[in-house]
C-alpha cells in the first residue's frame, strides 16, 4: 500500500476484504498479459516447412476463451470493489487523512 | 689629549653623579637634559662616547639611538644606554638600535667606569 | 437493387437522427435530465470510438491476409483496462483535476505548463491523426463503391465527390456539437450520447452479419471453424514479435490517442464509470471481433478471387441479395468512420486552437494583457476554423494518396507515432524527476525515428529519394529505414516500434536526469505523481470570500499568522469590508502575491496566487503542502540566521575581552615600567652618592654635605612615592572607607593651604573670597583637604612666573558645589590635558620630584566622594574645577 503511513495492525474485516480485491486488481493485467503472450510461443506457419502448425480454430479458441475469461475476472472484480464500500476510488487508507507532500518523496508506491 | 663624553640624562642628581665620577676619571664631560634637542647637541659635539638615558622628556633615549645610527657621523659611534625601567623587552629594542653597552639603574658606580673604559680604550 | 440515392437518402436520414440525438440529449442535458446520460453504460459506449472503420472493414481484410493478428489491436486496450486501478484511474484523476482539455494540454501541464510541449504534442498528433481521417474517407467512399458496382444503376458516381461531401458533412457536425461550449472541459454531452448510439449501431452491424455469415453460410459454428482451418488463413503464422509489438502499440495508442483522450478523460463525468468500462468495454471488443475471422475465411471461400477483403462485411451480404443487411452494415461502417471523425476532429481542434493558433493570436495582438471579454469568440471561431482545416487536410490527403495503400497498415503508422507521447506521459504520472526538457527530447527523438523508418517508407514512397530504403542513409546499410542497425528482416513495424519508442524513452530520462526542472514544473509534477495523497477529487473554487479564506490560510503558513492577519484586516480596512476577510481584488492579489514573493521567490508566489484564484487546477492542499515546506525552509534558515548572529555576537564580546585584556595587560606593563623608573630613578642618585660618599677619597665638607643632602631627597621622594602608591591602591581597590564630617569650605581650603604653602620657599599668593566659600559641606574633610593641598602644591611647583597667583573661586549651584583653581602661569601644554589624571602623568621637567600621582589620586578621591576633578581649558594658566555635591543633596557615595 503507499508508504509512509503505519497501518494499523487489524484491519477491519471489510476493509481487509477490499484491499484483497484492490491486489486481485492490480494483479490481473498482468494475468491477462501472461495469458495474451501465449501465441508468441507457438509454431509459425512458413511456406518453406513443412513442421507443425497451429490450427487457426484452436488459436482462435484458445484467445477468445482467454479474453472471455478476462473479462469475467474482472466484470468480478468490479462487483466486489462495488459491494466492498469502493464509494470512493481512492486507495485504502488514504481516504480519511490527507498527508502534506514531503519533497523527497519519490514514487507514490 | 683628554677624551669626550656626553651624557643624556634628565635627572639632575644622577646627571652631577655621574659628572663627578667620569671627570674624575680624566673625561670632559658635557651634559643634555632634553631630548627632542639631544641628537642635535650630539652631532654638533660628536664626542667620543654617549651615554643616553632611556625615559627623557620629549624624545626617548631609543629613538635618539636609532637616528644617530642612521647618520654617517654617528654611526659607530660607542653608545652606553641606561634605563631605570629594567625590562627585557627594553634590552632587545636597544640591541636592535644598536647600543654598544645596556646597564640597568641603579649602576654600582664602578661598573659604569669599567663599561666606559672598555667602550672607549686609553690611547696610551 | 439499392440506388445510390437511396442510399445518399439512408446516410442523410442516419445523419438526422444523431442530430436529433445530439441535440435533444443537449437540451436533456441542460435541463438537468437524463441521468442516464451520466450512466457507465454510455461512457464504456464511448470509449468504442477506438474502433473505427477500421475495425469495421479493416479488421476483417487485415484477418484475410494475417489471419488472427487483427486481434492484437484490441487485446492492448483489454489489457490497459484490466489494469485500470493502476494505470487510467490515476490519468482520469490527474485529467479532471487538472482540469485538462487534451491530451497535449495534459502533457504540457505536468511539464511546468509548456506551451512549446504543448504544440509539439499537438503537431504530432495532427501528423499522426490525420492519415486516420483519411482512412475513414477512403472507408465510406469504399463502401459507396461496394454498392455502385453491386447494382445495375448507371448513374455516374464521383468518388471524389463523395469524400468531399461526406468530410463537409462531418465538419459541420463536428463544429455543431463540438463547439458550442467555449470550456473545452466540459462535458459534449451531445455528442457523447450521438457516439454511445453510433457504438450500437456499429456493434449489431458487424454482429448481424457475422451471424448471418456463421449460421447462414456457413452453416452453423463446427462448419465455420472447419472453413477457417480450411481456408488461406488456416494456421497460425503470426510472429511473436509482431503479436507483441502491435499488442503494445495499440495498448500505448489507445491512451495516447488524442479522440480517446477526449472520451476517456475530459468528457469523463465519473471516473467510477471506470470500474465498469474496466470488463465492458472489453467484452465490447471481444463482440466486436468475435466474427471477424469467420467472415474473412468465408469471404475468402465465397468471393471471387481479387475481391477486396477489406469490404467482404458488405460485398458478402449483397452478393447473397442481403440488401437490409448490407445496408445495416454499410450504416455500421458509415457510424465506425463518422464517429472517429467527429470527436478526432474535436480533439485535434482543441489542441491546435489552444497550443497553436491562440498563442499564435494572443501575440500578434501585442499587447496580452489587455485582452478582454471577447476573446471568447476568437477562441470559438479558431475552433470551428481548425475542424474545418484538419477535415480539410485529412480530405487532401485522402485524395493524394489514393486507395493504394491498405486500410490496416495506415492505422499502424498513426498509432506508432502517437505512440510517442507515451514516454513523457508515462513518466509525467509516476515519476518526479521527469522534466520538461526530457519531455522534449524523448517527443522529438521519437518522432523523427518514426518518421525515417516507418512513415516515409510505409506512404511516402514518392518522397523518399530511390534507394534509400536499401542502401540506407549516407549510403550506410545500417542506417537504412527498413534495417536500422542491422535490424534487416525484422518487421519493419517491428524494428520501428523498438527503435523509435526506445530511443525516445532513453532521450526522455537521459534529459530528465541532466535537467534541472522549475518550481512550476516541480509543483505540478508532484501534483501528478501525488495526485491521490492531496485531491479527493476534482473541487471547484466558487465563491470570493472561500477564495479569500483559502489565500489566508496560505499566507499564514509562509508569513506567519501575524504578518497575515495584519497584511489582510489592513486591506479589508482599504476596501471598507465589515470582517477581516477583503475581497480579492486584484490590486489585493498582486499586494498578496509581492509578499509572498518576498517569501518564496515571485515565481512561486504567482503559481501558487494564481492558482488559488485561478481555478482548481491545484488543489489547495497541494499549495498548503508547498507552503508548509516553504515555511519550514524558512523557519530553518531563520534558526540559522539566529544561530550566526549569536556566534558573531559571542565572537564580538570575546574579541572585545581579548582587547580588554591586552589593554589591561599593557596597562599593567606599562604601570609596571613606570613604577619600576619611579623606584629605580631615585636609587640611582642615592647608590651613585653613597658609592661616591665612601669611595671618594678627599672629598670636601661641603661636598660631603651635599651629596648627603641629596642622598636624603632622594630617600624622601621614595617614601613619598611609595606613600602615593599605597595611597592610589587603596584608593582604586575602593577599600578606603570615608570619614563624613560637616564643615565648613573655608576652613578645609585653610588648612590646605597652611599645610601646602608651609616649609616652602615660593612665594605663591593665595587669591580667595571668604563670602563665597561659606558654604557647608557634608563629607570627607581629610580627603578633601589632601585634594586641594595637591592642587595648591602643582601650582606652587610649576606655576614659574614671577609673581605667582593661585585663585580660588567657590560656587554652588544646584546640588554641586564647585571649587576653581587657576594660576596665571603657562598653563598645561594641550595634548598632555588629557593626561594629567593619568598615572605617572608628568608635565613638564622633573621639576619638583613628583612621582606623577598626585592628580590621579585627586581624581579617585573625588569620585569617592560623589564629586569630579576635571581640567579647565582656556582660562590662562592651569586651571583645574573641583565639584562634589552640596551637603543638601543625597550625599558622598559610601562604599
């Protein structure tokens, strides 16, 4: 979470639930990129071989069942920070108290 | 031929002291009380050898050393300086003048004659 | 068969309706009706201006030659909406507080408010963007084709014609809807919606017949997918740098893109809408693609070959006599490309009218300062005049370049370019060290390398020089556009995506790190980077005394709370306000602004005035966290201030007790000297005498007798030297204790006088009034005399005229009593007047003997004695007044 601020010990069950979805969050770009880059690893259809190829309807299953999966992760996320009292957008924690900028304060997190 | 002293002193009693002893002793013997006057009485007398008080009226015994030393005439000429102050630092800036010889008062009158014979030795 | 007119009648009906929507959700909109308006649904509706006919017709002909690849375009933005909590919502945040109107506004003020940035973005983007408004021209005159060579209708049809009609059409549009609002960061609330339904029309479109194509011709789901596998397309050959590289590319472009800036950001009610664009929006994509493989394959399949597959969406439903569907997709095709236009159009205005053509105007107009009210109208008018120049531009260079180049690649090329901004707008956000030449250098490193190695290979082919894409620049191969640094057979998206991209972003931290940003700059960049610590949100300030109370609070924090108070009740007082709270006036803002310029420097002071006063671009709590540090700066060089101060003060008094020691001790050196001549000089004559007394043979009586005399005076002196001595420093050390006594001033001068004048041979008259010294006195009789004996002696001893007089004239006046004593000698020397107190302070010869210490000890009895001794001047001979206080008076000092 930002730094500098010491956050209390336990956390309020609601709370604790939404900074979970709020890490699921930031996660899953990065699913979703792992999950995208799949095709880069398979094989290329090339005039001159004769090797294995992928079939384009397994490509095309295979990225659309992605993408759909996706977006179902995320419609999901979207429902849970919705119901855990994501009223404000703003991260947990910084909601209550607004902490004066120290100059020597890099990068946010 | 009977040599020359002058005496630069602006104490009377110490002035006829030594008066008595040096003449004698065989010295003709002239005396200056003042010393803003004192290096002009030495020029025109140019003796055979000055003794010079420390503490005069008007110009101190020291400055009078230091321009005597820077005229031809009186440039080695024998000098005798006395002072009743009696501090180190006197002796220096004496030295550094150029005094032949620093006695510090009160003198024992026999130190006085020996000092100025050794300054300036008999003819004979 | 359908008519071409029916057809222009269709566009013309379609274009009528989004009027009618435009207009009527305005009017909703102004109302305060339509929450609907605001929902998430139309926002993620919105953010489908991404895909233009591009999508609509390219997507399916870039399908038909690279199979699956079309897809990348649309994972990148699945991509940055997954991560929106990272990545948009701080971009959203930053936009609507800042209160951007671009994307090049955006830039511009992260970067110290730059307008040099600010139209270098802009002209990127016009270069970058306006190929694309071409490729939707091309798109619609294509499918006017499509329909001409389907039907039988002889009637001649212009291609050129059209384009030009069609590019009239939408700038008029544009400039209807786009402009009627002088503040760009307002919400276009009718255009916003017209878009919203342009996405479904679009949508149900490409679905319907991607449906038909599916279960009509091919015949349900398993067939389609045995006809892809069977078809060109059938395996996979996409490079997985290429997947990669365009994956990123539309990732960067569709943050990037000067249109979905505009829907994105600054026509964004409520960045919440993001949490549901976060999965509807791709999902929108996903429907949008899901049948665009299927339709390439049976285009493929049914079309005679030579067909152009970019335009199997409407040549597959009406060579199967679909006309209602062709003519649903045609509106699909006519909604994706009209769309993009209008809020492209929009965008682009804003940025050249605000960073080109304004500045531009403001100084011919020469003196910027007076510019007044109707500055509104030059920027309206410079926004309508701008759509219609880039409709115009984009118009030309759809009728220069012709129908050669491919639909797809020329979306490439743009998105390349303006994928540019993405360094300096990545690092504005999330890093503080980020400067604006940085920004600078990385823009235009990376636009010229997407120039050289993409833009000119890929549609200038005319321009560039023959041979130059072989044998590379400076006849050098590894600088050809193609190959750069031996980059040959790599892509040359590829290559050019890495090495403009790359090149920019290292130029853009190299720079930002040798750069030293200004305050402007610093501020903002904390205000970007921060921007979730001190914003809850965009706030307007609305209202003078808020304003008023929030420069208050400012000021307290850099003058301090009373310089504040007094600095605002005085003015409040000026403008004859009730309250201590003034107007900001502007003479008031200017005042404030000099003061705390005095603080903080005038830069600083005018950035943080004006933009309290100036809008909610910075939040207040920013400027109180910059004021907050200025004051502790301030606080910390004043402690310092203090703590130097104090040094030298220490430093002064130990300097100065350093020379009082010195003096001391030279005084003590000197007393010491003149103690020891004093002592010395009289045992001189004694020891000289009696040497001469016992060592002289035949001395007469009479010299026997005179020396002894001497001998004798000389031992007195001594005695009486050292009784002055002992006297003095009894005296000094204030350990005498004083003997009061009442008297009478005329008996103390007689006995003074008796005592002094007797025994002595002078023969010194005494000139004396009885009447005046009857006068009482209440002190130390015995003291007093011993002064006035000293006094009465110097004048016997050194008076030297021949009829020597001493006049003594008592007085009292007030509480003093004065005594003067004034001979009629010669008087003491001037320079040494101010030495005869002193010690050892001789004037004169040696006359009588003295030791010198008579007056210094007249002179500490005196003071003893709440009285003074001093010299008179310019009475003829030597004159010295006596004063101590009458007896009435509060008496001697006892110590």
């Amino acid at each position: 979470m930002s730094g500098g601020q010491t956050p209390p010990v336990f956390l309020e069950r609601r709370t604790y639930r939404r900074r979970r979805v709020l890490d699921a969050a930031r996660v899953l770009p990065w699913i979703g990129s792992a999950l995208l880059a799949a095709p880069m690893l398979w094989p290329v259809a090339r005039p001159d071989t004769d090797g294995a190829t992928m079939p384009m309807s397994h490509a095309m299953t295979f990225v659309f069942a992605a993408w759909f999966g996706l977006i179902l992760l995320s419609a999901v996320l979207s429902v849970l920070l919705g119901r855990t009292g994501a009223t404000d957008l703003s991260d947990a924690g910084d909601v209550a108290q607004i902490s004066p900028v120290r100059p020597d304060r890099g990068r946010a997190r | 031929m009977r040599r020359n002293v002058m005496l630069i002193e602006d104490e009377p009693n110490i002035t006829e002291a030594i008066r008595f002893l040096l003449t004698r002793d065989g010295w003709d013997v002239q005396t200056h009380a003042d010393g803003n006057s004192a290096v002009d009485a030495v020029t025109r007398v140019l003796p055979d050898l000055l003794i010079l008080d420390v503490m005069l009226p008007g110009k101190s015994g020291m400055d009078i050393l230091r321009d005597l030393r820077g005229r031809p005439e009186t440039e080695s000429l024998p000098v005798l300086m006395l002072t009743a102050r009696g501090q180190s630092r006197d002796r220096d800036m004496a030295e550094k003048a150029g005094v032949n010889r620093f006695m510090t008062k009160p003198f024992s009158n026999a130190e006085v004659l020996d000092a100025v014979r050794d300054l300036v030795p008999s003819p004979t | 068969m359908t008519s071409l007119n029916s057809l222009i009648l269709v566009c013309l009906a379609y274009v009528a309706l989004l009027f009618l929507v435009a207009f009527v959700a305005e009017r909703l909109a102004a109302r305060g009706y339509g929450g609907w308006l605001r929902s998430p649904l139309v926002y993620t509706l919105s953010l489908s201006i991404y895909c233009t006919a591009w999508t609509f017709y390219g997507a399916v002909g870039s399908a038909a030659r690279n199979g699956l690849e079309f897809v990348t375009i649309y994972l990148g933005p699945t991509l940055v909406m997954l991560g929106w909590w990272m990545g948009l919502r701080k971009l959203v945040r930053v936009g609507r507080s800042q209160r951007v109107s671009s994307i090049a506004d955006l830039i511009s003020a992260r970067y110290g408010k730059s307008n040099l940035l600010a139209s270098c973005v802009t002209v990127l983007a016009v270069i970058g963007v306006t190929p694309y408004i071409a490729l939707q021209l091309q798109s619609i005159t294509l499918s006017f084709q499509a329909f001409v060579d389907a039907s039988d209708d002889p009637m001649g049809y212009a291609e050129t014609g059209s384009a030009l009609w069609v590019a009239v059409g939408l700038a008029v549009f544009a400039i209807l809807f786009g402009t009627r609002n002088l503040d760009a960061n307002e919400r276009h609330h009718g255009v916003v919606t017209a878009i919203a339904l342009e996405a479904v029309v679009k949508l149900v479109a490409l679905l319907a017949v991607g449906i038909f194509v599916v279960w009509g011709l091919a015949g349900g789901i398993g067939p389609a997918m045995a006809q892809i596998d069977a078809s060109a397309i059938g395996a996979w050959q996409t490079e997985g740098s290429r997947w990669a590289a365009i994956t990123f590319l539309s990732a960067a472009a569709f943050v990037c893109l000067p249109r979905m800036f505009q829907v994105m950001v600054v026509e964004a009610d409520d960045e919440r809408h993001l949490r549901t664009a976060a999965w509807a929006f791709p999902a929108y994509l996903m429907l949008i693609s899901l049948f665009v493989l299927p339709i390439a394959a049976v285009g493929l399949t049914l079309m005679p070959a030579g067909s152009n597959p970019d335009l199997f969406v409407l040549t597959l439903p009406l060579s199967n006599d679909r006309e209602g569907l062709a003519m649903l997709s045609f509106i699909g095709g006519f909604s994706s490309a009209t769309s993009m236009v209008i809020v492209a159009a929009m965008a682009l205005s804003t940025m050249v009218s605000n960073h080109i053509v304004m500045p531009l105007w403001l100084a011919l107009q020469g003196d910027g300062a007076s510019v007044s009210g109707d500055v509104r109208h030059v920027v309206l008018l410079s926004r309508r005049i701008s759509i219609a120049a880039i409709m115009g531009l984009g118009y030309l260079y759809h009728a220069a370049a012709g129908e050669g180049v491919a639909l797809a690649s020329i979306g490439l090329v743009a998105f390349a370019g303006i994928a540019q901004i993405l360094p300096s707008l990545v690092g504005g956000l999330y890093w503080r060290g980020a400067t604006r030449a940085g920004a600078l250098a990385g823009l235009t490193v990376g636009f010229v390398v997407w120039i050289y190695t993409l833009l000119l290979p890929e549609i200038g082919g005319a321009i560039l020089p023959a041979g130059l894409s072989e044998a590379g620049l400076f006849g050098l191969s590894w600088l050809s556009p193609g190959g750069l640094f031996g980059g040959t057979g790599v892509d040359p998206l590829v290559s050019s995506v890495v090495w403009s991209l790359g090149f920019n972003t290292v130029a853009f931290i190299a720079m930002s790190l040798l750069t030293f940003p200004s305050p402007l700059e610093r501020l903002q960049g904390a205000q970007f980077v921060n921007v979730f610590e001190h914003s809850t949100g965009p706030r307007g300030w609305t209202g003078s005394i808020a304003q008023t109370e929030d420069l208050m609070i400012m000021s307290q924090r850099i003058l301090g709370p009373d310089q504040a108070h007094a600095l605002f009740a005085r003015e409040a007082m000026r403008q004859g306000v009730r309250g201590s709270l003034p107007e900001p006036s502007p003479a008031f803002l200017q005042a404030l602004e000099r003061e705390l310029g005095g603080s903080v420097g005038a830069a600083t002071a005018h950035a943080m005035v004006g933009q309290i006063v100036g809008g909610a671009s910075v939040s207040v709590q920013d400027l109180m966290a910059v004021a907050d540090e200025s004051a502790q700066l301030l606080e910390y060089s004043s402690q310092l201030e203090a703590k130097s101060a104090e040094l030298s003060r220490t430093a002064r008094q130990l300097r100065e007790a350093n020379d009082k020691l010195t003096q001391v001790s030279l005084q003590k050196d000197a007393f010491l000297g003149q103690v020891s001549h004093e002592l010395r000089t009289p045992m001189t004559s004694i020891r000289a005498f009696s040497e001469i007394l016992r060592d002289t043979t035949g001395l007469n009586d009479a010299e026997k007798s005179r020396y002894g005399a001497i001998i004798h005076g000389e031992a007195l002196r001594l005695t009486r030297l050292l009784d002055d001595l002992l006297d003095l420093s009894v005296l000094e050390s204030g350990q005498v204790s004083l003997n009061l006594g009442h008297g009478q001033l005329s008996d103390v001068l007689d006995q003074a006088a008796s005592t002094a004048l007797t025994g002595s041979d002078g023969n010194l008259r005494l000139r004396r009034s009885a009447e005046a010294e009857a006068i009482a006195l209440h002190t130390d009789l015995d003291r007093l005399t011993q002064v006035f004996i000293n006094l009465i002696s110097n004048a016997q001893k050194y008076c030297e005229v021949d009829r020597p007089t001493l006049t003594i004239s008592a007085r009292e006046f007030g509480s003093m009593v004065t005594i003067d004593f004034v001979d009629n000698g010669a008087g003491i020397p001037e320079e040494a007047q101010a030495m005869v107190f002193e010690k050892f302070a001789r004037v004169g010869g040696e006359k009588a003997g003295g030791a010198g210490l008579g007056l210094a000890i007249c002179r500490e009895i005196m003071q003893r004695l709440g009285g003074d001794i001093q010299y008179l001047r310019g009475q003829g001979g030597a004159a010295f007044r006596v004063s101590l206080p009458s007896r009435d008076a509060k008496g001697a000092r006892r110590t």
